[in-house]
C-alpha cells in the first residue's frame, strides 16, 4: 500500500514538473534591444505588430503560493510590467486583447470578464497555484466584473494599483494606498503621448505646405507647416494653460496662436493671413479632437459629442481656408 502511494506521489510530481516546464519563463532585466523597440513603438514604429503570445509566464522561481498578475498581450504593457518586477517571484497571465494596451482594451471589451475566465479556464491556474486570486490593473475595471469572474472561475479578482511602478509596494504592502488608485495626466505623461500624434501628420502637413508653398509662395508654406506641426506637441504640453474643456477648443486657441507667431516670424499678412488663420486652425482642433481618445477623463460618450459639436466647425474652417488658398493662388497665377 505504501509503494502505490509513493508511486502516486512520484507521479503526481513528474505531472507537476511536466507542466511547469509548458510554462514559459520571462525575464524582468530590460536589455538595449527592449529600450529601442519601446522608443519605436511611441513613434508609432512596429506597434501594430507589438504582440505577446496570450498565456501563462513566469518571472523568476513562482510557487504555487506566489501571486497572479494579469496583463495584456501589448509588448509595451506586459514588458513594462516585468520592468517593475526586478526580484520578484509571480506568475504573469496574459489576456488576448489583439495587441491593444490594457485601458483601451478594456474599453473596447477584449480585456473583459470572458476573456479573463476563458485564459484561466485554458492556462489551467488552479493546477499551478494553490489560492484563487488573480491582480487585475485597475485601468482594466471597465471591461472585467469581478463578481461573475468569481462566479465563472472560482477567482477573486483583486485589483492592482493604477500605475505598474507601484507594484513593488502594492505586493509588499498587501494592499492599494490610496494615492495608487489615483488616475493622473502630468506633463510628462502628456508629453510622452506627443510622438504618437507627430508622427502621422507629419508627412500630409509637409504635403500640404509644400503645395502651398508652390501656389501661393513659400513664406506661406513655411508658416502653414511649422504652425500646424506645433499642435501635436503643444497642445498635451500646454493643456493645462490653454482655455476649454474639449481637446478641440484647445486645439482652436493654439491654432490661433500658432497661426499669429508664424504669421509674424513669415511676415504673412493680408488675405493670405486670413487662410493662414482659418488653415491652421481647423487642423490644430481637429489634432486636439484626436488626441482626446488619450486623455484620462473623456468618456466614450464625451468623445462622441465633442465630435458632434467641434467638427462641422472644423470642416467649415478647412474647407474655407482651401477656398482662400484656392483664390490667391489663381489670383497670383493671373497677376
């Protein structure tokens, strides 16, 4: 009787290390390759492409008592999440949120309770660990119900701290102080965000310029570029300073100024200024309409009025500094 035990035991314990080694291990020390590959994505290089495989990881030695942390397959979320992690001992449950980070994914539901019970249910948590508690982000609170995971799963969820560099602290102290559940927009996050609004419209303003440039002359073109060139980066800097609740009517105001310095630096005045003025800032409010989707307090709602709201008069202003455009460059032609 005692060697079928023994046997059982010598079984169960090979099933154990046979799982463990299905398991990936990942490490938390950020290496050249990753800093580089980071700075690619807040350019927008490669970030539609920057996916973790959904599943279980481990980081460091976890046993069946170390705590659960899920993530979102986004290289950028899961990769400063093992960043934070430096000596720490945990497992690492990764969602499949089709490469979107883990607010947005939240909001768009693929960081959601099914998703969450499904990857528990496939990973097979409960053979890896013995407790029944999984540390969800708190951004990722709009997309997962804790109590029907609990009901589905037989997991708590436990919600984790808003910002991943305090998770350290989070873990060792059991708990969220409070100043970690506190959702912040500073400069510096704002700030960080501004490459991803540069770099598309980069391209089409320089066509734009040129094309003016061409038509009307070059000093116009120059003002019409370098001002409208400013707004994705002054705008989430300035958003403190400049009047409005909407990113768009920001977006006006900055336009506005924009316009005006570049006006003066050009020398641009006459009709050519008013299509200057018109030009600049229907694109500098329609840059701020865009970046609200990055903000941390514009609902879904909230975007959908002030795309009600601020657009006829963005397409207005456009269409009316094309026409001008359109005018001087015919009357210039014809002089």
């Amino acid at each position: 009787m005692k060697a079928n035990v023994n046997q059982a035991d010598q079984t169960g314990n090979e099933q154990d290390q046979g799982r463990l080694a299905e398991i990936p291990i990942v490490d938390a020390v950020f290496t050249f390759r990753d800093r580089f590959r980071h700075w690619g994505y807040r350019w927008g290089v490669g970030r539609m492409t920057a996916e973790v495989t959904p599943g279980l990881y481990r980081l460091g030695s976890p046993d069946a008592q170390s705590p659960v942390l899920v993530s979102a397959n986004y290289r950028m979320s899961f990769d400063q999440l093992r960043r934070a992690l430096v000596g720490r001992a945990v497992w690492i449950l990764v969602l499949d949120t089709k490469g979107i980070n883990v607010w947005c994914a939240a909001g768009k539901g693929t960081f959601g309770t099914e998703e969450l019970v499904r990857r528990l249910d496939r990973d097979r948590l409960s053979d890896v660990v013995t407790h029944r508690k999984v540390i969800v982000p708190q951004l990722g609170a709009p997309g997962v119900a804790a109590h029907r995971v609990k009901q589905l799963s037989g997991f708590t969820v436990i919600w984790g701290p808003v910002h991943v560099r305090d998770l350290p602290d989070f873990l060792d102290r059991g708990e969220a102080a409070p100043e970690m559940r506190r959702v912040t927009f500073t400069f510096a996050e704002r700030v960080v965000l501004a490459p991803m609004e540069l770099r598309p419209a980069f391209l089409p303003l320089m066509g734009v310029g040129v094309a003016v440039a061409l038509a009307v002359g070059w000093r116009s073109g120059a003002a019409f570029f370098l001002a409208s060139i400013s707004a994705p980066v002054a705008i989430p800097a300035l958003h403190d300073a400049l009047p409005g609740t909407w990113l768009s009517v920001k977006g006006v105001f900055w336009g506005l100024i924009a316009s005006g310095m570049a006006a003066w630096a050009f020398s641009v005045s006459g009709w050519p200024l008013l299509a200057l003025g018109l030009s600049v800032t229907a694109v500098s409010a329609f840059l701020g309409l865009n970046f609200t989707g990055s903000t941390t307090y514009t609902p879904v709602n909230g975007v959908k009025r002030e795309m009600k709201g601020m657009l006829p008069g963005i397409i207005s202003a456009a269409g009316l500094g094309l026409i001008l455009w359109v005018v001087i460059a015919i009357r210039r032609f014809w002089a």
